[in-house]
C-alpha cells in the first residue's frame, strides 16, 4: 500500500522540521515544501541522521524535499500541478510557512510580501490541491494569538498589509486574523466533505521571526524569554491536530496547547469574513484556471 502523503510549507524551519519528524516517524511520505530546496535538503538531511542515531532499527523515513515560493502564486501553482501529476491523494496539509517581513516589499503579483506568504500563497495552495483531498484529510493553517489585534482594510491590506504607513507587527497581525477567518469560512465550506480544517496557535516560539535584529532586543528578550517555547513545543499542538485519532472529525477550530480556544460571534461571524473569500478569490483566480 502506499504512504499517505502530508505537505508541510516552510518544513525547513524550527517548528516546520519538528513537524517532519513527527510526521516522518508515523510513516507518512512527507514532502518538505521550502522557498530554500538546498537548505531544506540540509536540515533533511539533519534530522535522518538524528533520528537514525536514536533508532538504528527504524523503518525507511521518507522525506522529499520540493521548492515553493509562498510569495509568488505561479510558483504554488506550478508546486501543485507537480503534487497533482504524481500523486492521487494529498492526505494532511500543514501551512505551515511564515514571515514578518522588516518593511513593505510588493511581489511580483502586486502582494506585500507578508500577505502573500503567511495568507495568499497558502489561500491558493489550499485551495489547488483540495481536489485531492477528500474525507479523513486534514489542513492545519498555522496561525497566532495575534488576530486578535489583526484589522482588515480593503484594499490596503493585500497591496500593503494596513492602512497607513508600514508597520510590521500590525501587518503580521493582519494575516494571522485573515488565515484565522480562512481557516473558519473553509471548515464551513468542507464540512460536508469529511475534510478537516483546523487553526493552530504555537505561541511564542524561538524561531527566526523573533529575532527582530533591532535596538529593542535585549529587552524584549528579557521580557518574553520566560514565555517563549522551543519548536518542539510549539509544533505540538500542529503535530498532534495532523495526527492524533481523537482529533478525527473535529474541525473550523483555533486550538493552543492542545485544547479548542473558542472564539467568541466577533469571528465566528466576522463581518467581513465573506468579503475576505470574495477579494481574495479575485487575486487567485487566474490560478485556479
């Protein structure tokens, strides 16, 4: 019989390689979806040997390495035509890839670079690979505690993330409420199907998005650091949403540390959840033909 497959973006990363660990070891083929291939091929690389050194015995780890750019819709595109012309089935997607992008840079599809990576890209790739998927598949959008600060202005926040001048952390916030209310309106969509869409919030983690490279470091460390978790720590929640059998059937959620955070009608009927589906399916719509 063949593995099931599960589709990780950003697997090179800290939370993204625990995740294919995690996956690798249940006996998925894992497909390691990375803007960086020759660093993806590395850390890889990294973790068989790791896991090999730990478990001589284990069974075969099956884990590929292809290249996509979140910030560019042709290149998921194309990483999902490969996906459909090799495989019959996509069984777990986690969207997991993330930025915080230090000032506004337009993609070449007219995007601020946040919006495309953490929101867009991985709007467009849910929805070209959802033909493969069917009931008992799971999607784990990676989100955070921050939609709650997030605001939505059209059309401001596709081509500059806010209203207003550049400002990363707002912006960040923005796309974390905007996958949050994907994450919501597609569970709806699917439920029907069997398909299971779920929000994971890691929280604070040591990653390369915090390392804010900026005169206030010191004392953010100081404030935060009691608080930040390892990757490990915070890919569990997304790890055990992927594969746990009790998680079977649940979806439309926003969990953290395991458990369902309920969201209060403000989101659950967000006013704009709907005009978020229908500007957005303008944008990806040429990609979706």
């Amino acid at each position: 019989m063949d593995k099931k497959l599960c589709i990780i973006t950003g697997a090179d990363g800290g939370m993204g390689a625990e995740e294919t660990r995690a996956l690798a070891l249940a006996g998925y083929h894992v497909i390691m979806a990375c803007y960086c291939p020759s660093k993806a091929i590395h850390v890889r690389d990294r973790l068989l040997a790791e896991i090999r050194a730990a478990a001589p015995d284990i069974e075969v780890l099956d884990i590929e390495v292809l290249g996509i750019d979140l910030a560019n819709l042709s290149s998921v595109r194309a990483f999902a035509d490969t996906i459909k012309a090799r495989f019959s089935r996509v069984d777990l997607l986690m969207n997991n890839a993330g930025t915080m992008e230090t000032g506004r840079h337009l993609t070449v599809d007219g995007l601020e670079r946040t919006v495309s990576v953490n929101y867009v890209g991985p709007y467009l790739l849910t929805r070209l690979l959802l033909p493969l998927m069917g009931a008992g598949s799971r999607i784990v959008n990676m989100a955070s505690c921050v939609y709650c600060v997030g605001h939505l202005d059209f059309p401001d926040f596709f081509e500059r993330g806010r209203k207003g001048s550049f400002w990363r952390i707002p912006v960040y916030s923005n796309t974390k409420l905007a996958i949050t209310l994907f994450t919501l309106d597609l569970a709806q969509r699917l439920r029907d199907r069997g398909i299971m869409v779920n929000a994971a919030d890691p929280g604070i983690v040591s990653t390369e998005i915090i390392r804010m490279q900026m005169f206030f470091d010191p004392l953010t460390d100081l404030v935060f650091r009691p608080f930040i978790r390892t990757p490990r720590q915070g890919a569990d929640t997304a790890i055990r949403l992927l594969l746990d059998e009790d998680k079977a059937g649940q979806t439309g959620h926003f969990w953290r540390s395991n458990r369902i955070i309920p969201l209060g009608e403000k989101y659950t009927r967000h006013p704009q959840m709907a005009q978020l589906w229908q500007e957005t399916e303008k944008i990806v719509t040429p990609f979706l033909q």
